[in-house]
C-alpha cells in the first residue's frame, strides 16, 4: 500500500496535467484556479486507496479518482454562489474573484470535465460505475436542496439534519471508496461495506465540519470561523440548540437569529457562548464518535489485507481528529 500523500501526490500530479483549453479563457481559468487552491484531496485519494487494498491497479484509477474531485470542486463552485461564500482554502471564492455568472459556468464545464474522467476505466466496469456516480451526484443534488430548504424552516430535526449531510457530503465519500473497488474488481459486499465505511465517515467529517466552523482556529481551518452562526445555517449545534434551549437562552437564540443587522464580533461570540452552555460541543463529539465507530464496524466486514486495513484505520483516525 502507498502512503496518503503518496495518494494524493497521484492525484494532483494528475490535476496539475490536465489540458485546459486555452480559450476561452474566462471559462477554464476559474476552474484551474479552483483546483489550483489544493484541498484535501480526500475523494480522489479514497479512490486510489481502496482500489489498491482490493488488489488493483492504482494507474487505472487516476483519472476516474480525479473525477470525482473535479466534481466535488464543482459542488463548491456552486454551494459558495448559494451561501454567498467569501472565502473557500483562504482564497476569495470565484464568485468574488469573478462574478456569479462565471462561478455558475465554470462550474457546469467542470461537470462534464468530471463525467470525462471517471468515464475512463475498463468497459467492463463502466456501465457500474457511471451508474454509481450518477446515482451519487443526483444525491448531492438532493442534499443541496434540502440544505437550502431549511433555510426557511424553523423546525428543522436533527434526523433531518443528519439525512441532508447524508447525501450531501457522505455519499460522494463512500461512493470514493466503492468506485476504487469497483475498478478493482472486488466482491459487492466487499464493495458495499467500503461504501458504507466512507458513507459514516463523510458523516463524521462534516459534523467535524460543524465543530470547526464554530471553535476551529480561521488561519488553520481556511476560512472565517463562524461563517454558519452569521448565515443562520441549519447545522447540528444550531438545530440542537434550538430543540434544548428553554427561558432566556431560547430567547437570546431568537434575538440573533432573528436580528439581521448583527456584527459578527458580537453575534459569533454569543451564540458560541450559548452552543456552550447548552452542551451542544459535547452532544457533537458524541455524535462524531459515534459514526467513527459505525465506520469502523463496516471496514472490519471488508476482506482485506492487514496492511490495507490499517491504512483504513489511520485514515478514519486522522481525519475525524483533524484540525481543518
């Protein structure tokens, strides 16, 4: 098995070779902008990992795996339009850089960039995996709407909550996980428990995600900590909070979430105050640990070899303790 940055070195290696077109310019600098900002590099890493722990060939897998991280980019394109994003890897979004316009376009040719790359495996996979890969984006998409949905209701649950990030953020983790399989040729169970392994770890990560947006350290974490309090952004610590909250604490809620004209020198620091008070940072850590284990139940049902398990474990370890 490689190492992580072993993995990820495949993939931007990749990234760094794709042929942009050189007009018009307007439409492929934003997107060599985009994937020049880096990022994790999760999917397209997930990819190339499970596709060598089921016996295959890593080279045959890169450029699908730096599909889905041309589609991944693509979501964020879009999602910094919707949520008015300043700042996405300590860079103006392209939205700001550009226009909204050109945010939406680039983004839409980085859609079919993606469809192209993944598209390049063996034919004898390629109907499983493009079928995989619509299934997953039309998920996404699912995800998104139901995200922008909430925005407008008040009575937003946590099971609710937790199905949104479900199919916006966890399915295109364990969708990762089971296309490298896939492509190696491995067993369906063996492809499915992959799949549920990323699914519950995406679900980690994104209440991860939560946490860091509220109490994450911005020059480490990339963008402007408590970017969800000021938006009023239906995350696990605000629908929490709002279903535990009671006297006074319910009514300071409301008064920020209902006071538009907020400073957020004054507004993040108070409804942190209030998460903490309500044991919500607690509650969200109980929840991560609780899909970190999830995620591990289902690796411990792939068959695979003790190096590559680790390699699984390591990885689930890192990224749920992660720091940005």
């Amino acid at each position: 098995m490689l190492s992580l940055e072993e993995y990820r070195k495949l993939a931007n290696d990749e990234i760094a070779a794709i042929p942009y077109p050189a007009t018009p310019n307007g439409l492929y600098e934003p997107i060599a902008y985009t994937m020049d900002l880096g990022g994790k590099r999760l999917r397209p890493a997930l990819v190339l990992m499970a596709c060598e722990a089921m016996g295959g060939d890593v080279k045959k897998a890169v450029k699908p795996a730096v599909g889905l991280e041309l589609f991944h980019n693509f979501t964020l394109l879009h999602d910094d339009v919707m949520d008015n994003a300043d700042v996405r890897r300590g860079k103006p979004t392209v939205h700001r850089r550009w226009n909204d316009n050109t945010a939406i376009l680039s983004g839409d040719a980085m859609l079919t960039m993606s469809s192209q790359y993944v598209a390049q495996v063996d034919p004898a996979v390629l109907p499983e995996i493009m079928r995989l890969f619509n299934q997953t984006a039309m998920e996404i998409y699912e995800g998104q709407q139901y995200d922008m949905d909430f925005e407008v209701r008040n009575n937003v649950t946590l099971e609710e909550y937790i199905d949104m990030i479900r199919l916006k953020t966890s399915v295109l983790i364990g969708c990762a996980c089971k296309m490298g399989a896939l492509i190696a040729g491995a067993s369906e169970a063996n492809a499915q428990a992959l799949y549920e392994t990323g699914l519950y770890l995406g679900l980690a990560f994104q209440l991860q995600d939560d946490v860091l947006d509220v109490w994450g350290d911005e020059a480490t974490f990339g963008k402007a900590i408590g970017g969800d309090i000021m938006n009023n952004k239906k995350t696990f610590l605000l629908i929490g909070a709002m279903q535990k909250a009671q006297g006074d604490d319910a009514n300071e809620l409301r008064r920020w979430i209902n006071n538009e004209y907020a400073l957020r020198s004054e507004k993040v620091p108070a409804v942190t105050a209030l998460y903490e008070r309500l044991g919500m940072r607690e509650a969200a850590d109980e929840a991560i640990k609780r899909y970190d284990d999830m995620a591990f139940d289902a690796l411990s049902r792939v068959e695979m070899s003790d190096e590559a398990r680790e390699a699984f474990v390591q990885l689930i370890k890192g990224l749920v303790d992660r720091k940005k």
